[in-house]
C-alpha cells in the first residue's frame, strides 16, 4: 500500500511532466553541465549534484518556467532540505563550517 498523495489538482497535473523524455533531456543537460550540488559547493563540500531544483520559488504550476527554469543542480539531501523550504516562499540560508552564513 502507497503513500497517500495530498496534492493539489494542479500540482497532480504538473508532475506528469517530470516522466517526459523531454524533462529527462533538461536533467541531464542540467547535470551535465553543474555535475556537483551547488548548495554543499557553498559550504565547501563536494556532492555529486542529482536533482534539477526549480529554482526562485519554482514553477508553481507555470509551464514555461518549467522547461526554461531557472534550475539549480543538487544532491537530493539539500534539495529536500532547502529546495522545498525554497519552494514553500521562505528564505533560504546556508552556513559554513565557521558558523557564517554564506
């Protein structure tokens, strides 16, 4: 038995772009071109980058700004972490290993 899914019509609605070959060619592309996350990068951590981040708030269902982004390559620890809070309108601030923001 799955989990249950709380989303939104809309949101349901855009997730079915993620399974697209054309999404899967905008990843990779992405990935290719910043293979390592940008958020660890700031704190000065090396992480193999493996989720395409909507960034700026993301899509919100905007289909243009889907396929064209901006985007931000991650690991999926900061992309869970500080893409959602992102994504959710709040302010996102990283810290390095010296307590500073960066």
């Amino acid at each position: 038995m799955g989990k249950p899914d709380y989303r939104s019509a809309e949101a349901t609605a855009y997730r079915r772009l993620y399974k697209t070959a054309r999404w899967q060619r905008v990843r990779e592309a992405v990935l290719t071109e910043h293979p390592l996350c940008a958020m660890c990068l700031a704190m000065e951590i090396v992480e193999p980058a493996t989720v395409v981040h909507h960034k700026d708030g993301g899509h919100k269902g905007d289909e243009d700004k889907f396929w064209s982004g901006p985007f931000e390559a991650l690991c999926k620890a900061c992309h869970d972490l500080f893409g959602d809070a992102e994504d959710r309108g709040k302010t996102v601030v990283a810290f390095g290993d010296d307590g500073w923001p960066l």
